[in-house]
C-alpha cells in the first residue's frame, strides 16, 4: 500500500515556473493554445519538454536508416589508424600502478 501511496505522490505536479513574457508573446501562446484545446500551462509545458527532450537527443544520440548507418559505420571501419607517438611503444610496455 505504501508504494502506491509512494507512486501517486511522485505523480503530482509540485514544481513551479515562472516566466515574464510580452503581451505580444502571451497572446500568441493564447491562441495556439486554444486552437490545440489545451490550455496555455499546458500547451507551453508541452512543447516545451518536446524541444528540450529534441536538443538532450540532438547531443548525446542520433538515428540513421539502416542502409546510411551501414555506410557510416563502413567509413568508420576504414579510416586509417592514428600514427603512434615515437617511443610510445616502449612507454606503454613499461609495467603500470595497475599491473602491480
């Protein structure tokens, strides 16, 4: 019964935000709002969380159609290997703190 209880709180709208907008801006997002039949928290909530959740995506993934990612990941499979630093072979030979 206590996770649920736990569930239903976790589900309530608690946080605020305020924003100071123009009347011009206020009256755009009046009408958009109601020709989408939301209302204005709503409608700016919602797209609001759409584009931020597109920009998050935008930098940490992206999607290609197979045939593309198939190409992508060829290209990556070719491209030729850094040229090794001189006398980093030897560096890395040496043993480490984490082969101890």
């Amino acid at each position: 019964m206590e996770i649920a209880s736990q569930a239903r709180t976790d589900n309530r709208r608690n946080d605020r935000l305020k924003l100071r907008i123009s009347q011009e801006q206020r009256h755009t997002l009046d009408e958009a709002a109601a020709i989408s039949g939301m209302s204005v928290s709503d409608f700016v909530l919602g797209h609001a969380t759409d584009a931020a959740r597109d920009l998050l995506a935008d930098g940490t993934s992206f999607v290609l159609p197979a045939e593309r990612w198939n190409a992508f990941v060829a290209m990556l499979d070719g491209y030729p290997r850094p040229v090794p630093v001189p006398g980093s072979a030897a560096l890395l030979a040496r043993p480490s703190v984490r082969d101890e």
